[in-house]
C-alpha cells in the first residue's frame, strides 16, 4: 500500500501547481492545456477498460455526451452551479455505463466492441430528437453559469489529475490485479474465485464517471455544442489512438500519447489539416509495427539498457590457461 501512494500524490501536486501558474499563460495556451488533460482524461478512461480490464470499448462518446448533456441541462432548466453540474455529470457517466453493463458485459471480443459503438449511435439519435435537450442544434450554455477560462484550467488540472491518480490505483491495488487477470485468461481467473462480472462491472463503471467528468468539462469550454459532435465518434478515435501510441495498460502511456498526438501532431499541423491526418495514420502503422506495446514502454526499455550497461562492473581480464606459456 505504501507504494501506491507516492504515485497517486505526484499528479495532485502537479495539477495544484499547474492551476495556480495560470498568470504565465496566455488564453491561447489555457485553451489548449485545458484541452490536453482533456484528451489525457479521455484516454486514461479508455485505457481503465481496454488496458487493464481487456474490453476494447467503441462508445467513449456516449460517456462522454452524457456528462456534457448533464452538466448543460442542469444549468440550462435547472439554475445549478457549473461545480454541483460536473459532480452530477461524473454520476450521469457512472449511472449510463451501470444501465449498460447488463446487456454490454454478455458480449466478448469484438462483440462488445461492436455493442459499445450501437449504443453511442443510438444515444446519439436520440438526443437529435430531443427537443429538450435541443435536437439538432445542441445546447447553449448560459453566460452567468459559466467559469472563465482560468476557472475552467483549474477544473481541467483537477481532472487530469484525477484521472491518472484512478489509473494508478486500479493498476496498482488488489482489484487492479485481480482484473487484469480477468482479462489474460478469464476462464482460469474465474475458476479461482474472481468475478468477471464484477470486476468489469467496476471498471466500466469507473470508466464511464471519467469519461462523464471530462465531457462536463469539455461542454464548459466549449460553451454550445450540438450532439454530431459531442457525441460523435471523433472522441473515442483520440481516446483509442492517444493510449495505443502512448503505450496501453501502463499509468503514463496515455499521457504520453495525448501530448504526442494532440500537441505535437495536431496542433502543430492545424494548418494542414490532410497532412495531419496522414501523419497520424503513418504514426499509427510504425509504432503498431515497430513499438506495439507503445512510446512509453520503448522509452522505459531503452533507458533500463542504459541504466545497465553503465551500472554493469568492468570484468577483470581471465587469468591464461595453464600451460598457456610453457613449452612444447
């Protein structure tokens, strides 16, 4: 248990400073931090479920729409303020992925995977007839609920945050393990007592509160959103390519992936936006070829060889063989 904690301090520390240094940054940079640990929250709830609990999950915009159309509606029909909407949003999340775990946790492999995308799809049709949610047009946000940009940093550092301390805690605990073992061989996991339903009952669960908690955070920043795309496939192709380049079922691959793929890559290349795409598809195929376990385990492996060969002690010469210099 003690070694958990120094991990799961570490992003909390991080994320008080970062909120607190808002001063150095302009409100372009605030705006695209604010995305970042986004898209870092939205991969981290991706890699709970594919990395650690070994179900590849197509439905991350229907988690994530749920908590933007939580916290937009509450403020919108119900005057709350944008702290209480997010709470609620993180609950609307973890309430959506209790009511489809039932029919979803029957299915395996691509099965699920194929579950998860029919139920973002239907959500998403839905809420396009719903006139009270908006239909078509979306939501608008009002002004007087609404953080400002410095505000709406701050609650994206708490979520980032929180969303590598839950990684952390699910790869390091006794459940985390106990799941992991579900997802290398169920049937032998299963025979020693662990319960499938369970454990991946929790990990979606889990998942679907981050995936609300960033939706929420992503309807504050962008003040109006309509459902082709808040509740469009665009979220769960980020969340799925940022954890697969960054390295899956690892605590820091994701973060990785999403500052490679998102700021190094798409904000780099905004202006081309066909040569950013090809980019991130050529990107894809090397490191499925050439890393395929990710950018973070390579990384770690390669300095493991450094650390080694410089920690390795020089091996005396041997002693020549007997005899070596006696005649004949």
């Amino acid at each position: 248990m003690n070694r958990m904690w120094p991990g799961a301090v570490a992003p909390a520390l991080l994320a008080v400073v970062g909120s607190q240094a808002t001063s150095q940054f302009t409100p372009y940079q605030l705006d695209t931090a604010t995305t970042l640990l986004a898209f870092l929250s939205l991969a981290q709830s991706w890699n709970i479920l594919a990395g650690y609990g070994g179900l590849v999950s197509l439905g991350v915009s229907a988690f994530a729409g749920t908590g933007a159309y939580c916290a937009g509606l509450l403020e919108i029909h119900a005057g709350v303020g944008y702290v209480p909407a997010v709470a609620a949003a993180a609950l609307g999340g973890a309430v959506l992925a209790g009511l489809l775990a039932v029919p979803l946790l029957r299915l395996r492999g691509d099965y699920f995977s194929i579950g998860t995308l029919a139920a973002a799809l239907a959500l998403q049709a839905w809420v396009v007839n719903w006139s009270y949610a908006g239909g078509s047009t979306g939501l608008n946000l009002p002004a007087a609920g609404v953080p400002g940009p410095v505000e709406v940093f701050q609650l994206a550092c708490f979520v980032g945050a929180a969303a590598m301390i839950t990684t952390h805690l699910v790869a390091r605990s006794g459940y985390g393990m106990r799941l992991k073992a579900v997802r290398d061989d169920e049937p032998a996991a299963a025979a020693l007592g662990v319960s499938v339903f369970r454990h991946r009952l929790g990990a979606l669960t889990v998942s679907g509160a981050l995936s609300g908690l960033t939706g929420a955070l992503l309807a504050l920043q962008q003040l109006s959103f309509e459902p082709g795309g808040m509740l469009g496939l665009n979220w769960t192709v980020n969340a799925l390519l940022m954890t697969v380049v960054g390295g899956i079922g690892t605590v820091v691959g994701p973060a990785v992936g999403a500052v490679v793929v998102y700021y190094l890559l798409t904000k780099q290349l905004e202006s081309y936006q066909t040569a950013g795409i090809i980019v991130e598809g050529v990107l894809l195929v090397l490191i499925v070829r050439f890393a395929p376990q990710g950018l973070w385990p390579l990384l770690t492996r390669g300095l493991a060889r450094v650390r080694s060969r410089r920690a390795a002690p020089l091996r005396a010469p041997e002693p020549p063989a007997r005899g070596q210099f006696e005649g004949g």
